[in-house]
C-alpha cells in the first residue's frame, strides 16, 4: 500500500466514524431541537436522493401543504400515532399496511425484547433455543385445526418461500393455483404467486408451474384443477389470502373458501392460507380462516406477528404435510428466523391479542368504523365507489387514482396515515392498529368527510 492510500483510508474511516458518532448521538435522543430536526430532514433527503433511492422522494408523501418535506418520521406517540421530526402528530391508520395490531411500541411486547436481549440476543445456531420451541407450542394451540409444526422466518416473503418449498417436498407435485389481485411478496417464489404484472414483468420467467385464477371464480379454479390432471400437471397447492389485502381489500365470495377446500382434497392438493395481513386478530379473528371454517394445510403469518417490534414471520403446518422436513431438517433453513427476539416479541403479542381482547375489538371498532365511513361518503358517490371491509381491515374504492390519491394526501395534511400511494390509489386501505381508540376514529371518520368535501374531481 502507498502511503498516499493509506492516509487516504484513514481519513475516509475517520469521517465516517465521526458521521457515525453524530447519528449514534441523535438515536440516543427522544426529542430533537428544531436545528437538529432540520438536519435530520436535510441528511435523509439528501441520503435518500443520493444513496437509497431517489424514486422513493417522488412516491413518498414527501412534500406536505404547510412545509416541505415535513415527513421524516421520528418517534412513536402513543400506541396509535406517531410523530414526525416537527413534532406534528400522525394517527396510523395504515399500520405499517398491517404490522401495528398491539398498537405502535406496545409496553409488554417492547420489555420482552428487552428483556430477552439483555439475556442473549441471538442464539448459538447449535444447541436448541428454548423461545422457538415455546413460540411453536403457542402456534400450535391458537391456530385452527390440526396445524402443528412451525418454521420461523423473518419476513412474509419468507413465510410464503417455506410454504411453496414445502409444499413441493410434500407432494412432489410443481403446479400452483394462485388468484388474480394476490399478493404472496417480491421474492422470486412468492413473487411467483404474486399477481400484480408490473412487479413480475421485468423477473419473467417465474419459477414453472404457477397458474393465476380469478380470485372469486370457483368454476375457473375448478376447470384448472381439470385441466392440471388432465395434462399431468396435478396441482400441489393452492396458494391464496383468505381476504386480498394488497389487492384492494377483496372479500372472498359466499362459500368461496369453502369450495376451494373441497376441490383441493377432490385433487388431492394442499391448501395455503397467506394469512400475513389478515392474522393476527385483524379481520376480527385472532385469523381470517376463522370466518370460514375453512383449516388449511399450511398457513403464513408475519407483519404483525412480531407484535410491531421485530421483523418475523411463522409457516405452520399439520403434521401429515410438515413431516416432510422431518427426516432432513436442514432442507429449509435460515439464520436468523425464529431468533429469540422475534420469538420473544411474538409471543408477547399473541398474550396482549388474549389479555386485551383485540380480536374483538377490531370486530366491533371495524363495524363502527364501516358505518361510520359510508356515512361520511353518503353525499360523495361521484368520489366514492365503495367502502368494504371485515374487521379493521378497510377499504375504500375511488373511481379512479387521482381522487384516491388526493383524499390519501388531504387525510395526511390533516395528520392521517392511510395507505395511498402515487402508483396504487384507487383504493386505500385503512388498517390502524387494533387499539385505536373510539375518539380516535371519530376524527378519522370526520376528517374523511372533511376532505372529501374539499377534494376536486
Ligand atoms: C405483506 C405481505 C406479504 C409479504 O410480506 P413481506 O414481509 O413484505 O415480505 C405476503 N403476503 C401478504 C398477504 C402480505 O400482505
């Protein structure tokens, strides 16, 4: 090495130690002064511009009526809001898009983690960690039927991967029906399930075999499930959610789910419940299934199943298909899922779901909440289309984008996170945390009326 490189790298980690200094300082804070509010605004536009990904500046609600780039975030306030670096208040009725059911850093789930990583924060990867057998055991006896065995992940992604893998391994079938307007993840295997064309576009060809139906249209699903034997391509599974949430909060028919458990075990292929979004006690069941009656084979869960405090995800399983990845146990694996964190989060948020009732609550807030909503879009059917919903999971249906899209903006000025984006507005999704209060979605409703008066169209 030159000496002339060698000063040059020292300078290079000296400025990067003292830039990492100066952001350790600021994580250490609770509250920031008005300089420092200003610099952390400047460094993550300029960070995100330069070295995130400056599509995002243009996406993200970056530019607000009364100031520019007022949407930094900075700190949870209180279980169903949050606060941007100015201090102004947000109520989060989008989430995370479905991450925040026990509410934004809720006391319990937050001391566990605590507590575990004061402990030991990851495990051996050697000898048996004790938390995911406790989280397994606790899966077991909350989800419905006969599911049984558990594989951790960190991510929904993650969960659906699992569920395909093992799927295969089960059956040693490739065939996957997957439904119109779903939405499994990005990764190339669940981004196979996934529907929406111009995410899967630029990846084509999608690992072989997955066949998309008409999510709704049971005669379409049956007539694949014909065709599939006829050929010599028996269908491993079905892969769907039991309500579509990315896809703009879509109700499964009368009878539907039910009629595709039956022609899964006419053809003799599992069934997959992607139930990321809509577990956890969302739809006003601890999961979605429960509406049904409907047990799966195999389900995903992960958003909230960290409880809002940790990335995780689970794939459980009965004990006839999970078998399958007895005899090899390393078959499908990761390092880091199932850590003891996530552990430790997960199951602190199913005893807060128990002990606070949250199921219910987002049964009976999310009837009020639908009410309350149509109410304030009665006048406004030139805007509205149609408002849709089971439990805290809702929908709003504009006419087209851009009245989606300026209602989601007009809410957000008026210091209310829905999910409306640039690129998907027409319909938005209101999933606020499960322990939003009465008062709270008062104003939500109230502001909704509000900005729909003001919208233009
Ligand atoms: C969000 C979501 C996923 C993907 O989860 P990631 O954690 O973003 O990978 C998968 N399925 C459903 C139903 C989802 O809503």
């Amino acid at each position: 090495m030159t000496n002339q490189t060698a000063t040059s790298a020292k300078e290079k980690y000296a400025s990067v130690y003292e830039y990492s200094n100066q952001v350790l300082d600021l994580i250490a804070k609770q509250d920031i002064t008005k300089e420092e509010a200003a610099w952390v605004t400047r460094q993550t536009v300029e960070n995100f511009r330069d070295h995130v990904n400056p599509g995002f500046l243009q996406y993200r609600k970056s530019v607000t009526k009364d100031t520019q780039f007022a949407s930094v975030e900075w700190k949870d306030s209180g279980l169903n809001a949050f606060q941007d670096v100015n201090g102004k208040e947000y109520i989060d009725c989008l989430g995370g898009f479905g991450i925040y059911n026990v509410g934004h850093g809720h006391p319990k789930v937050k001391q566990a983690v605590i507590n575990q990583m004061n402990r030991q924060a990851l495990h051996s990867q050697d000898l048996l960690d004790p938390l995911r057998a406790m989280l397994a055991k606790i899966l077991a006896d909350v989800t419905p039927g006969d599911l049984k065995y558990a594989f951790f992940g960190n991510s929904g992604t993650e969960a659906v991967e699992a569920a395909l893998k093992l799927a295969k391994m089960y059956s040693s079938r490739t065939t996957f029906i997957a439904t119109t307007k779903a939405f499994h993840g990005k990764s190339l295997g669940s981004l196979s399930g996934t529907a929406k064309g111009v995410f899967r576009k630029p990846f084509l060809p999608m690992i072989p075999g997955f066949k998309h139906v008409h999510f709704g249209d049971i005669d379409m699903m049956r007539k694949t499930f014909e065709a599939c034997a006829m050929t010599g391509e028996d269908v491993a599974a079905v892969i769907l959610e039991p309500i579509q949430g990315e896809g703009g909060v879509n109700l499964p028919p009368e009878g539907y789910l039910q009629a595709v458990r039956a022609l899964c075990d006419e053809f003799g292929a599992l069934l997959i419940f992607d139930e990321v979004q809509t577990g956890m006690g969302r739809t006003g069941k601890m999961f979605a299934a429960e509406h049904y009656d409907v047990v799966p084979d195999i389900m995903c869960l992960a958003k909230a199943f960290g409880g809002g405090i940790m990335p995780a995800s689970a794939t459980i399983a009965s004990e006839k298909v999970f078998s399958s990845f007895f005899e090899n146990p390393f078959m499908h694996t990761t390092t880091f899922g199932g850590n003891p964190l996530a552990c430790a989060a997960a199951i602190a948020t199913f005893n807060v779901l128990i002990e606070d009732n949250l199921p219910q609550r987002a049964s009976e807030l999310g009837d009020y909440m639908l009410k309350g909503l149509r109410e304030a879009a009665a006048n406004y059917g030139d805007k509205v289309m149609e408002i849709r919903g089971l439990g805290l999971l809702i929908g709003v249906e504009f006419h087209n984008d851009e009245i989606g899209y300026e209602v989601s903006k007009g809410l957000f000025d008026n210091g209310i996170l829905v999910a409306g984006t640039l690129i998907n507005a027409k319909t938005i999704r209101i999933e606020p945390p499960l322990t939003l209060t009465y008062e709270e979605a008062d104003k939500v409703i109230a502001t909704f009326k509000k900005v729909l008066g003001e919208v233009k169209i």
